[in-house]
C-alpha cells in the first residue's frame, strides 16, 4: 500500500532521516517508537508529505507522491492524521468540525455530513458533546472528537503522531481505546508513540528508529522480547548509557564524578547506587588502575543503569599487556570495591581490545 524507497530529509543542522527503504502493507498497524529526535515525526510527515523529502521516493498505491506531478491534495483525501495537539477550530462546534472537511472538500451534502458526524461521535463516545464548544472539552475528548473528524473522510490510511503526548496521564486510556477499536476494524495505521505497553498491544509491526532510520523492525514479540540490536535492547530494557573517554592522567577526577553524578540524578538512578558507583570509579580507576597503566593512559569507562529492575553496571576498558585489578596489591582499594560491587569480572580480550573490567554494582 505505502513503498518508501531511500527516503532522506535534510535540515540545516541535522538530518533525520538518511536512507529509510520500506514497506507497509494494507491493513498493518506500525507502532513506531525511539528516542527524542530520532525521525520519528519526520518519517509520518513525510509521507503525507507535510514535510517535503530531500531525497528518496514514495509510494501510495502505485501513485509516486513524491513526484512534482502528483496531485497531492487528493492522496491526503485517503490519509487521515492525528496530530499531538487536537487542532480543532475553536469557533466550530464539535459536530461543525467533523462536519467541515466532508463538505468542503468531498462535497457532501450538509444533512448527510451530520448523520455521518454524529455516528462517528457516538463511535468515539461523544454523541452527548456534539452542541459543545472544544474550550469545552477535557484533553481526552478533543483528541477523540480529533480522530472522529479525521475518520470522517474515510481514509484508507491513518497516521497518528504522538496521539497521547499532550493529554493528562488519567485521558490516555480513553484515547487509546478508540484507536484500537479501529485497529480491530483493520484499517492501515502508522503510530508515533512513547507510550510502549500501548505500541505492543495494538501493532502487528514495530518500528524502531535511530541513526537516521528504521534501526530494527520486526514484530511486538520481536523487538520488545528479543530485540538483537544495541540501541534496541537499550531502549526497550531503558537502559540509560553515561561514557567518557579518559586520556591522560591528570584528568579532571572531580569533573568526572559530577558529570556521572548528574547524568545518573537525570536517570533516577538511586542514591545509594550513585555513591556505590563513585566509589568503585575512584577506587578501581584512580588507586588501582592509574598507578599501573604507565604513562600510556587510556581508559574508556561506560556507566550502564536500567530501569527494569534497577540493574547498574560500569565497564573499564583499556590497552597493553593483561593486567587483572582483582591481582592489584592494594588490598583496601579491593575491599572497598568488593563492598560496592556484586561482582568484578576481568577479561582479556586480545591485543587489539585489551582488557575489560566488568563492575555489576549493589
């Protein structure tokens, strides 16, 4: 039904998207998901083409809409969107809004758009708001009187971006309900969404985005069971990633241990791990590990925490001969990392990987 082939979006300062080649079938339900800035919202503008492709082609229905050619008013006729913010005209009752389009555009008669207008309302569980004004309305109910207003010029394809992002925690489940009503009708739909229990219900497909495209697709039990790529598995088991290169010496210890800090307060990592995780840097990296390194210095360190199950780990990584910090003679040092740590685990990876310490902290 929608056949996008190398689509790239350029803007002055980033590029979304850079090479996105895929299919969607009629009657699939995508839920796509990734983080902040990642596309996401470019990639559904695309293809109703509110945002214009730098590059790339793409396809509704054998049509190339992408081409100067294509009348693109009469594609959007057969794709409805959803927008986070509801868009309703604020001098229009509720039914007048549904009513609008239709008779503006498909040119139906006033009596019909009514008749339609009010099933659609009574689909959405607002019959009772028709006479209502939007200022009105609570979050929940514009967003569906929105989805009963784009259902009105019976698409064939819906996109929803972020349908859910603006409302109150307490109106979410009420709008999500009326979309997987119309899943259940079978109709085609593209969702943005941050809202993962939801994008794994209601889709037969997943879309993950990142690195200026779909990183990994698969299905629910796919991508949320048994993602296989890193930022995948990141993303769903919300692991949170703080990484710093450290090159000499006389780095800045206070520095490093401030930015940990911060980064892990963002993550709402627990107190206790913080201090723990402080404690096994200082004690592995500058007492143990500076002193035998030699001159050559240069060490990565990761900080990984995941929210399931509050699970924190630290990696250090680092060149020359095998060298195991459990061997170290410094025997403090060891016992106050054996205090903050579940396990400390070496490996020696080769010559051109070196060594790798592996810290899963209490």
């Amino acid at each position: 039904m929608i056949r996008i082939e190398h689509l790239r979006k350029e803007y002055p300062n980033v590029t979304p998207l850079q090479d996105v080649t895929v299919t969607i079938n009629r009657g699939d339900v995508i839920s796509v998901i990734g983080p902040s800035g990642t596309g996401k919202s470019t990639f559904i503008r695309c293809i109703n083409r509110l945002e214009t492709p730098t590059s790339g082609e793409i396809w509704v229905d054998d049509e190339c809409i992408t081409d100067k050619k294509c009348d693109i008013c009469k594609v959007r006729r057969k794709m409805g969107m959803v927008f986070q913010s509801f868009n309703l005209f604020p001098q229009m009752t509720v039914i007048e809004n549904i009513m609008a389009a239709p008779m503006d555009l498909k040119k139906v008669p006033k009596k019909e758009a009514y008749e339609e207008g009010m099933r659609l309302l009574r689909t959405v569980g607002l019959a009772d708001k028709a006479n209502n004004f939007p200022d009105e309305l609570s979050g929940g109910q514009k967003q569906r009187v929105a989805i009963a207003r784009t259902l009105a010029m019976k698409p064939e394809i819906i996109l929803f971006d972020e349908p859910t992002s603006a409302l109150d925690p307490t109106m979410v489940g009420e709008v999500q309900a009326v979309i997987r009503d119309l899943a259940r009708q079978g109709l085609t739909m593209v969702i943005v969404t941050h809202e993962m229990h939801f994008a794994r219900e209601i889709a037969n497909r997943v879309f993950y985005m990142d690195e200026g495209g779909i990183y990994e697709e698969g299905t629910p039990e796919e991508i949320f069971d048994h993602p296989k790529r890193e930022k995948t598995i990141r993303f769903i088991k919300h692991i949170k990633v703080f990484e710093r290169l450290i090159e000499s010496k006389d780095f800045d210890f206070i520095g490093f241990n401030t930015a940990l800090e911060e980064f892990c307060r963002k993550s709402q990592t627990p107190q206790k791990t913080i201090y723990r995780a402080q404690s096994v840097f200082e004690e592995l990296c500058v007492q143990i590990l500076l002193p035998a390194l030699g001159e050559r210095f240069r060490l990565n360190v990761t900080f990984e925490y995941s929210q399931d199950g509050e699970i924190a780990t630290m990696q250090f990584g680092y060149g020359g001969a095998p060298f195991d910090p459990n061997t170290s003679e410094n025997i403090l040092s060891l016992k106050l990392i054996q205090n903050a740590a579940e396990s400390v685990v070496y490996e020696y990876l080769g010559e051109e990987e070196g060594n790798l310490v592996t810290v899963k902290i209490k």
